[in-house]
C-alpha cells in the first residue's frame, strides 16, 4: 500500500489515514515490522529517507504495480501526498513458465480427485518461514476445517532437522490428513495450482505478487498476513471482499479456531459465493486489461525522453529552451 506508506512517512504517525478499514491492527503497531522497515538503515541512508528520496526524484509520473479495481482511490490519495500522476501498470505478469516439479504430475493428478472448488491452496512464500506456533496453528486449523488442502512449508537454510516434515508437524499428523491433505516442502508449482479447478481458495501471507496471481485466476484469498505490508493488503483483499483476514488474538497469535472457521466460510459458507463471484470478477477484468497500461507507460516515456533531448540540444547550442 504505497499511499499508506508516504501517509506514516510524511505524518511520521500511522493514524488519520482517510480510509478506515486500512489500518495496522495492535498486534502489527506492537511488534513494529512496518516501522522497522521505514527505520532500517542503509549504509548512511535509512529506509525512510530513501523511499521518500525514491518519491521526490521522479520525474511528474510515478509508476505503481496495481489496478484501478484494486486500488483505485488509494493511488488518487497518493498522487495527491507526492503531487504528481501516479500511472497504473497493472498487474505485470512474467510470461515464462514455471519450472516444473520432480512429482508435479502426482500433485495434479491428486487435485484432480478433488471436487471443484472444495480444496485450499497454502502457502506463505518464499521469504517468511513459519515458526513451530504458527504452524501448528495452521495445522490444526486446516483439519478443524475439514477442507481438502494442498500445503507448501518451506524452511530456512541450515534448518537441520530430519526428515524435516515429520519433525516440522505434530507426531501422526501427515497420517492423520492422508487422502485430504498433502504437505509438501520447499516449492510447487504455485500458477499451476491456482488455476486448478479444485483450487476454492488460497491461504496466503498476502504478499502482492500472491495476491496479484490469486485475482488472475479467481481464487479467494484467506489472509494470514505475517509481516512488512502484507497487513495492508490484507485490509485491501478483506475490503473488496475477494477474500476474508483471519483474525489474531489480543496477543497476536494465530488459532486454529479462527484460521478453521475463516476457511469454511470461503470455500463453503454461506458467504462462499458472494466471495467466489467477487473474484471471478476481478479475473474477468484483469483478463480484459489488454496493452492500454503499456502504451500509456511508453508514451509518457517517450514525453520525458523528448523533453531531454530538448534540453540537451539547447544547453549544447546554448540557447534558453523556451525561446
């Protein structure tokens, strides 16, 4: 959420962000993952002074990877904070295709057994590793669910346990979720997975790339956010109602409880289908978004580079540009 960030940055607070269902709930305030990312240093350079140097040099234009549907009226704010046009680019999707997986073809004929639409898709990404809490809350979670679920745990380098699974769960559990559930470690084939039509829901750490290929495909999003701005994006996916946060409690811990019942409620609650639709909605547009994005982004490029031909050639004959 850019404008937020210049919001807490030109305010030096997080309070009076106009738009109240953005917010950092205790929990995130408490534990500071988005002020220590503003109050890291750099070298001589903290965070906060670069990003705000990152908004003041750039030229009139600022281009953000996002949306008019998902983010509309927060990048209008922002344009207003930095007093410049902020330019849309879209979602911005890598073409190449995935690596495929040593067992890709078993996990797919797996998901394939399942109903459409009844199983969820987990995982946090590539640069949060679980603590054993949070996954055993997770854990225990997906089986009070009782949802078919399809788990991808990574772990970080040097974690020396083995076999890392059996250690990484609670003893008989992979036994315990045979036939609903299947854990893997380390990576799948995330876009592959998301556009199954088993796939009912993705329970994600909301970071944006996840979120981005979530809405491409039409997946509803089970918020877990861990840290930096996936809080924010999970306000914004909550909001929208493609999705639903799962909330911590007052010690901001997750449990299983909650992380249960906020999965029924997307993949088969009474609220499954205004949520399910939402989504479908979103791919739909992002389906229709063509090369419009790109043109504007090329024409304004070539505006800039236009005007400093211009100055160059006039500084070189040394002439005033607006004679």
């Amino acid at each position: 959420m850019s404008s937020f960030v210049f919001h807490a940055l030109k305010n030096t607070d997080v309070e009076g962000f106009p738009f109240p269902e953005i917010y950092l709930n205790n929990y995130f305030k408490s534990t500071g993952t988005f002020v220590k990312l503003l109050e890291n240093s750099a070298g001589e350079c903290k965070e906060k002074v670069r990003i705000l140097q990152c908004f003041q040099q750039s030229s009139n234009i600022i281009l953000v990877k996002t949306f008019r549907e998902l983010e509309g009226k927060y990048m209008d704010y922002l344009s207003i904070l930095v007093n410049k046009r902020i330019i849309l680019t879209g979602p911005l999707f890598q073409g190449t295709v995935e690596e495929h997986h040593e067992n890709e073809k078993e996990l797919i004929e797996w998901l394939t057994m399942k109903r459409k639409g009844s199983t969820v898709f987990v995982s946090f990404g590539s640069e949060y590793f679980l603590s054993k809490k949070e996954r055993e809350a997770i854990a225990e979670g997906l089986d009070l669910s009782e949802v078919n679920f399809f788990w991808v745990i990574r772990f970080p380098v040097g974690y020396e346990e083995k076999p890392k699974l059996e250690k990484a769960l609670s003893e008989g559990y992979l036994e315990k979720i045979s036939g609903r559930g299947v854990v893997v470690e380390g990576w799948a084939p995330q876009a592959r997975i998301l556009q199954h039509p088993s796939i009912g829901g993705f329970v994600s750490h909301c970071g944006r790339s996840s979120i981005m290929e979530s809405l491409k495909f039409g997946v509803p999003i089970i918020a877990m956010p861990m840290q930096i701005d996936q809080p924010l994006n999970a306000r914004v996916v909550d909001d929208l109602g493609v999705g639903v946060e799962v909330k911590r409690n007052k010690d901001g811990n997750l449990e299983r409880e909650e992380i249960g019942k906020v999965i029924k409620q997307v993949v088969g609650g009474k609220e499954c289908e205004n949520i399910r639709r939402k989504a479908k909605y979103m791919s739909k547009h992002i389906e229709m978004m063509g090369d419009e994005e790109v043109d504007e982004i090329v024409e304004e490029f070539n505006q800039i580079l236009y005007k400093a031909s211009r100055i160059t050639k006039s500084k070189q004959q040394n002439i005033n540009v607006d004679s």
